[in-house]
C-alpha cells in the first residue's frame, strides 16, 4: 500500500470517527494546520494566514458530515476549502505580491516569509516571481502555488479544486511557462 492511499484510508476512519464523536476533530487540526497555514501564508501573508487557516478548520469542521472520502484525501479536501477562502482575499494576495515584486531588501533570516520565498524561488530573484506570478491567471496561480507551496500532487489539486485531472497539467503547465519567460529575462545569459 502506498503512502499516499494509507493516508486515504487513515483519514477515512478518522471522518468515521469524526461522525460519531466531533471531539476527535482536534486530530485533524493537529495533522494538517501547520500544512494548510504554510500555504495560506504563502499565498498572502503570516498574519492573514493565521485567520484564513483557522478558519479553513472552522468550516470544515462546519462541514465534516458532507466530507466523502471515495471522492478524495482529506488534505485535498481541506486545501480545497484553503483555496477559496484565500479566493476571497484576493486584494490582500494581490498586494503580498506587489511588495514581493517591489521588495529589494530580503525578510529577516530566521522568518516565516524569509522561508517560503527561499522555496519558491532563489532570493535574488524573489521580486521578478513575484511580479510573474501577479501576472498568472487566478486558476494558473491556484494550481501552481497548491503544487509549490501546499505540496499537493495533481491528483490532490484536482481533488481540491474539483476540476479534471488534465486540467491541473495545462493549468500547471501554462503558469510554468508564463514564469520561465518573465524570469528568463531577469537571468542574464552568458555565451
């Protein structure tokens, strides 16, 4: 059995308990927060992050009877809910990115900002992805940053997103394009 379908199945016992007693709704909150605000935080800021997390386990634990777990993982399930909560923060996102694009000095060594960047992209280049990733269509970015900073596989984004697996690749696919042309002219070229 993969990694991927134990997690499937523990998670499904888990809703099963979820059902009977909501109590048990403190392990999913400990097994995925920190995953869901990281990609929150990345996708607007620390301090939004903090509320749009949080409120992601608010509506799911909302919503835990509607979860079906023969329709996808729990994670995907939840960085679904993440999504379009972060969708209704798109002006705050929108501004993240701007002051990443026009950002010159680097965030402090040891912050939480300081490490998504490092994992999006090398730090000298942090304001051109910025300002490319501003330019990405809402779908290209959802898809792309699901994959980038939820570490979500295409199967877990087209779970969370509820659109065709193949749609993910394209979407996927363009946003990486779009990115290596806008950042192919911050890369000088030697030759």
């Amino acid at each position: 059995m993969t990694a991927l379908a134990g997690r499937h199945t523990a998670d499904a016992e888990l809703v099963d308990r979820l059902r009977r007693d909501p109590e048990s709704f403190t392990e999913v909150y400990d097994r995925y927060f920190a995953d869901v605000h990281r990609y929150v935080a990345g996708r607007l800021d620390t301090h939004a992050a903090d509320d749009v997390a949080a409120e992601t386990f608010l509506v799911a634990f909302r919503k835990r009877a509607r979860f079906d777990p023969a329709r996808g993982a729990l994670r995907a399930w939840l960085f679904g809910i993440a999504t379009r909560l972060v969708a209704q923060h798109r002006r705050v996102e929108a501004r993240h990115y701007r002051t990443l694009a026009r950002a010159t000095a680097h965030p402090s060594e040891g912050s939480h900002e300081n490490q998504v960047v490092s994992a999006v992209a090398a730090s000298r280049l942090q304001p051109a992805l910025a300002a490319a990733i501003t330019g990405l269509t809402r779908k290209e970015r959802d898809v792309l940053l699901l994959v980038a900073l939820g570490d979500l596989s295409h199967d877990e984004v087209a779970q969370a997103l509820r659109i065709p697996y193949g749609t993910v690749g394209s979407r996927l696919n363009r946003a990486r394009g779009k990115l290596r042309s806008a950042l192919a002219k911050e890369i000088p070229t030697h030759g």
